[in-house]
C-alpha cells in the first residue's frame, strides 16, 4: 500500500475550508449578522422626465412663420436691398447673405437678429361680422442675423426662412415665440354645450389654404378689443343646419313617378331615395315630408363641433391660432367660441 504525500493532505484540507468559508458569508448576511449593502437611489426613467416637461402647443414653425393681420403696418421700416447672388436669382433662402438699407448710422450692430416681414394689405372677409378692414395681412418670411456692418448698409444671414425671400422685403426686431403649454387631455367633447362667450369667425389661413387640419395655422376675427390672450382655446363649430360648402334648397328626388319601375317586373315606382308622405293613407304621389321643414320645426340639437384652436398672437382687431385637435376637416368661415 502506498503512502499518502502530506503536502497532496494540506493542499486539499486548505480548498475545503475555503469552500466552507465563503458559503459561511451569505449564510450570515441572509441571517442578519451583516449588515445589508447600501442601495443606490433609482433614477427616475427618461419617460417620467419628460412627463414632467410642458408640451408646447405649436412648433416653432408655427410660431415664426404665422403671420397676423394688424391694424397699421410700421413705416420706415429696414428692407432687403440686395444680395451676394443677386445676378444669378432673385429669390433667397436660409444661408444666404443679403444686404439691408440700414447700418451703423442706424443703430444696427453685428449679431443683431431682425424678423423679415411682407405685408400684402388691407383684409376684408365674408365671414366676419365686423365692418370694414381688419387690418393689414403681414407675412412672416424668415429671420435673419447682420454679420457685418457699413454706415448705411449692412450685411446679413438668413438663419431661418418660412418661404423665399425677396428684395424689398421689410425687417422688425425678432418678437417673444414663446408657445403656450397643451393640454393635458386629448379628447375633443363634440357634443359640448356652448360657454356663451365671445364667438367670431375664421377668416384666413395661412397660405390661402381652405380646407384646414391639425397644425395649421389659422387667423380670427377675435383681437384684445374682444378681450382675447394668448393662450386662450377657443371651440370650432358650425351653426346648426349651416354649410359652408353645400347648402341644398330643396330635395332633389321625387317620392314616386312613373320610370322607376320596370315595364317587365313593375317594382312598386317607389323612389328609394325620398322622405315619407305625409299622408301614409293617400297615394304614393302625395307630398312628402321636407327637410327644410323638419329643421323648422325640431327642437334645439347639438351644434357640429370640428375642432379646437389655441391663440398664439393676438393684434387688435384679429388673432393668429393654431388648430389642436379636430374632428373632421376645419374650413375657413367656420364660427369659433371662446371657452
């Protein structure tokens, strides 16, 4: 028989009680004898964060590139002379440097920003009820930032341009564009009953647009004279019994006539499109029951609700809003209500 090496014994009684001491150690944490590790604070998740955060109701293509109706067009106002690519076109965008009439003689200085702006003219609408001219439609172009700087004359970059740009376009100083905070709910009540406050009209949209969605930009008859503020909602609806597009007098099929049944299987000459008689005991060609006269008669129903504006620049006489929420297509001319 072999004899043991006493070295090979101490080796393996070493790793034994090794093992033993390290299954020891969570033994006595789970038992209490430790004390428990410290835990880190949980960082709240990124989409708690933003939760947090107000959402703006417009981006801020909505909010630099409006426009609004004034009552009176500034004079004297800084305008695009010219450009560095004058010979080659005549329309300009962001990137390019152009030259304004007005430098250090004028108080313009490097880095200053100025709104570039084109009013089109007075503004009348169909729509609204108040008489005469609302103001002067301006359009709000681009922005640009002076880079260098004459005694009359000043260059230009175009940091930022809502259409193209053109010569004899006028500068203001770069309004607050601050978006007010949405709401928090989504749903649009279409059944809501009417606040009772101020109501006006859409009278214009940007771009000349006519049938309206979500995000567009839309201008009303409701000013500060209307006590109208930024950030104020306001319901879009049409009178009962109102369209803007479609506005039928009369029905447009009979009730029966001979010609609406075959001469081989004679399906009745109904028509399958028409009211009711109003005498269900007499002939089928006997007058019917009218649309025009059940409105007449019926009692009140809800009005059609079809969306929701929220202010972003009020003027006198006129707001600047954009559409929230919709339920079907807004068109210009439809009635808004404050809420």
């Amino acid at each position: 028989m072999r004899s043991s090496n006493p070295l090979t014994f101490c080796k393996v009684l070493a790793f034994v009680l090794l093992f033993c001491a390290s299954g020891a150690a969570p033994a006595s944490a789970q038992d209490g004898g430790g004390s428990p590790a410290p835990q880190q604070p949980r960082r709240p998740a990124a989409d708690n964060l933003n939760e947090l955060r107000p959402v703006p109701v417009a981006r801020r293509s909505e909010m630099v590139c409006g426009g609004f109706i004034e009552q009176q067009s500034p004079v004297g106002q800084p305008q695009i002379v010219g450009a560095e690519q004058e010979r080659e076109r005549r329309v300009f965008g962001q990137g390019d440097l152009v030259f304004i009439d007005a430098g250090a003689q004028q108080g313009v200085r490097v880095g200053q920003e100025f709104e570039v702006t084109r009013p089109r003219g007075q503004f009348r609408s169909k729509f609204s009820r108040k008489g005469g001219s609302l103001g002067v439609y301006t359009q709000e172009v681009g922005q640009l930032r002076v880079i260098r700087v004459r005694d009359h004359v000043s260059v230009a970059e175009v940091t930022s341009s809502c259409s193209t740009l053109l010569l004899g376009d006028t500068l203001r100083p770069v309004p607050p564009s601050a978006s007010p905070a949405a709401r928090a709910d989504a749903n649009l009540d279409r059944f809501a009953e009417p606040s009772g406050k101020q109501t006006g009209h859409i009278v214009l949209a940007r771009d000349g647009r006519e049938m309206l969605s979500r995000d567009q930009v839309v201008f009303i008859d409701l000013g500060a004279e209307d006590n109208v503020k930024v950030g104020d909602y306001l319901t879009v609806f049409r009178p009962k019994g109102h369209g803007t597009i479609v506005k039928t007098r009369g029905e447009i099929t009979a009730n029966a006539r001979r010609g609406f049944e075959s001469n081989e299987f004679r399906g009745g000459g109904f028509s399958n499109q028409s009211q009711r008689v109003k005498d269900v005991n007499g002939s089928k060609y006997g007058q019917t029951v009218k649309t025009v006269s059940i409105r007449h008669h019926r009692p009140p129903v809800p009005r059609l609700t079809v969306g929701e504006v929220v202010v972003l620049h009020v003027e006198g006489r006129t707001a600047t809003a954009v559409i929230t929420r919709v339920a079907q297509e807004v068109h210009t001319g439809d009635a808004v209500e404050l809420q």
